[in-house]
C-alpha cells in the first residue's frame, strides 16, 4: 500500500483532467477497472459537470529570471483549477493571487478554486515575506475546456446482488493522507475481499470528492435500491487513532458493525455522530437517497495540522496505520457478509440439542460454555426481528462464536433466514 501512495504522490490531480486518468491507470494496475467519462455540461441531480483542467506548467519568476514559485517543485504551488496567465507584474499586484498559511509559515497550503474562474499561487509565508518589491514574471500553462469528468468502478461479485459501496476519493493532489492512504486502502481491501467469496456484491468507487460522488449518484439512480450499506474511506494512513463517522440515520447496520468491529478489538478509536460536512458520506446520505453510509478515518479532515499543506506528504503515512485501517474494514465486511435475522422453526420450549450432536460438536473446545451459550442465544433471538449482531451484543459474546453457533444450527435444521 505504500508502494502505491509513493508512485501516485507526484501526481497532479483536480476534480477532473489527465492527472486523475493517470491515478486510475496506476490503480488500474491492481485491480480492473470501468472508467467512466462524463461530458462537460451533462446534468448531473443539481449539478453539471465542469469543464475539464490540465496544467503543463507554472511559475512566478523574479528579474533575474529565477523561479521563486515553481509548479515544477510541487503541484500544490499552484491554486488548482488556475485559468491560463502570462504576464509580468509589480509585487503589489501579485500578491492579490498569493496563498499562504500565516499560522504555518514554512508550510505550503493546498486551495482550490473549481466553479469560480481565476488563478493564483500557493507558497510558504516565509518565502513570500522574503520576495523583494519589484516586477514578477507570472506563467500558468493551463487548459480550462470542454472535457470529461472521470471516475471508475470495481466490483467484486457475491453471492447476492445487494452492494456494498466503498468510495474514495482521487481529486486531491500531493496530499498522501489526503487522501492517497484512502486509495491504497480501498484497492487492496479489494483485491482482499477477492480472494473469498464474499456474501454481498462489493463496488469500489474512484470518484473525485462532491462533483464525482454526484455524478455516479445521478447515473446510478435507477440501481440505487441495490444499495444496503456503505463506507467512505478517507485519511487512512496516519497515526491517529481510528475514527468512524455514523451515517445519517445513525443507526444503519454499517453504523453496528464498525462500533462492534472497533469496540469488540479494544483498539483506541472514536465514534462521531452524522454531519453534513466532511466527505462523501453527505452525498451517499443525503436524505432523498438516504444510504447507510458511514466514513471512517483515522484523524478525522481538518484534525491533524498538516490537513491540507505540503506537510501531508509521505512522512505523514505509515505501513503499519495503513495496514491496521485495513484490517479493520477486513473485519467489519466480515461481521457484515455473515451477519443475518434466522426464525427459529423449533420456537416452542429449548429443542433437544444433544440428539441432534451438537453438544458433542462442543466437545474438547477450550471455549465450549461460551460455544453452548451462543446457541441458547442465538435459538432465543431468532424471530426474524434480531440480526446476529443484536444477538452478540445483548449476550455480550464475540461474533465469530454467535455466527458459528447460527451456522450449526442452521445446518442441524433448526433456524432458517
């Protein structure tokens, strides 16, 4: 996953353009991918999609023909969605277009300016404190024209076609946490979830944030009841603890399972309420499609210091959080593939269990009390309004030995879904 973060760093990105094609080429490179490309103008719910912006080349440079703000250095230098500039220019007129980060002087900011057309520069306080007075030559070869909004999907295939979406998103520049980590933990859960045959269909989504989110809302409108549960995956990669954000409605089966999920595995983490700002949970959650969607991070956007600067580089993310978000998604699908309601076809009184074997099914195991527990627990809550995941959380058991208990059951032909 690290690997991945470092080749997509250098990368220019915006909403939309060829530096977002490029990512999903790389990403392409793990897994397949069915990249979509959304004319310029095409209506998309209360939105249209923008022209498309690619950029060659930028900088200011002093009389001596010195670049003292270089896009080449960074893509951040630039105000992402610049209009094409070439002129020269007194510092005072300059500085009108200049970003910097008072409070962070040594960082550079990262800044946007999608639907209102303009230009300018990004830069250290401490660099623009140091630019004498003087003219400045300022260049911005950029392109701002008819295009293509893209995105891409991949599914994994299950053994139902109900979906879980997992969405990420690719418009950020060099942001590795950002939101790279997101990137390069979606595409090997992946390829993780692959290697089993998962219960749900899995589709993971490589939209740039708001405008692709939208976009693939409006072009799936139709299939959007598919949709059960779903999570957005975003700053991933440093070393805060976990954060999962609820979705709107607070209580969706995702909500459960990752409170169950992080609690159950005693690692340090936080649980948010719902708001209708961050990433695109909003979307997946806005009230006319009302997708239990939830979010999960590590340092939630705007927790963390470097949060969109030049210090949200590869130091920032590390293997082993990578890894542990990871692990922790793997686990959560895992709770959701087999969590179930089951009817309970023997309900009058306790069936016999031990002419049925499965008491002598327990035999020898270390945990057999826990083991006859769950099926007491899962033959009293199976009456098709609990799902196993109530069950393990009113008999204060794990999971796993709630969902094997169901699957003894089940295959001894006394519950049923």
């Amino acid at each position: 996953m690290y690997a991945l973060v470092e080749r997509l760093y250098p990368l220019c990105r915006s909403i939309t353009g060829d530096g977002v094609r490029a990512t999903l080429d790389i990403v392409g490179e793990y897994l397949p991918l069915q990249v979509h490309e959304v004319p310029t103008g095409t209506p998309v719910l209360d939105w249209t999609v923008p022209r498309e912006w690619n950029i060659r080349d930028a900088y200011v440079a002093d009389a001596a023909g010195d670049r003292v703000i270089d896009f080449a250095a960074s893509n951040l230098h630039v105000l992402g969605y610049s209009v094409p500039v070439a002129r020269t220019m007194p510092l005072a007129e300059l500085r009108a277009h200049l970003h910097t980060l008072p409070d962070q002087p040594t960082l550079v900011p990262y800044r946007t300016s999608y639907y209102a057309p303009t230009w300018g520069f990004c830069l250290a306080q401490e660099v623009l404190d140091a630019l004498p007075e003087g003219d400045y030559e300022v260049r911005v070869d950029s392109t701002l024209a008819d295009g293509h909004l893209t995105y891409a999907e991949h599914v994994v295939p299950g053994q139902v076609p109900d979906e879980v979406i997992v969405s990420c998103h690719v418009c950020h520049p060099s942001l590795a946490n950002d939101n790279l980590a997101g990137i390069a933990v979606a595409t090997f859960l992946a390829r993780a979830l692959a290697e089993r045959d998962p219960y749900h269909t899995y589709r993971f989504i490589y939209a740039p944030g708001t405008i692709g989110a939208i976009t693939w809302l409006a072009r799936n409108a139709e299939r959007i009841d598919r949709v059960r549960h779903g999570l957005v995956l975003a700053c991933a990669g440093d070393s805060g603890s976990l954060t999962y954000k609820r979705s709107r409605r607070g209580d969706a089966e995702i909500d459960r399972v990752l409170e169950h999920v992080l609690t159950t595995s005693q690692r340090p983490h936080k649980v948010r309420e719902f708001t209708p700002y961050g990433y695109d949970e909003r979307q997946y959650c806005s009230p006319g499609f009302d997708l239990g969607v939830g979010s999960l991070t590590r340092t939630p956007y705007a927790g963390y210091p470097e949060y969109h600067t030049s210090a949200d580089n590869l130091d920032l993310v590390s293997p082993d959080a990578m890894a542990d978000t990871l692990a922790v998604c793997r686990e959560a699908f895992a709770v959701l593939d087999r969590n179930r309601r089951y009817r309970n076809l023997s309900p009058y009184g306790e069936p016999q269990l031990g002419r049925r074997g499965l008491y002598d099914a327990l035999g020898g195991r270390s945990d057999t009390r826990q083991a006859q527990m769950a099926m007491l627990w899962v033959l009293s809550l199976s009456d098709g309004e609990h799902d196993l995941l109530d069950v393990a959380e009113r008999a204060g058991l794990p999971f796993d030995t709630v969902a094997a208990a169901a699957d003894a059951l089940r295959d001894a032909g006394l519950i049923t879904t």
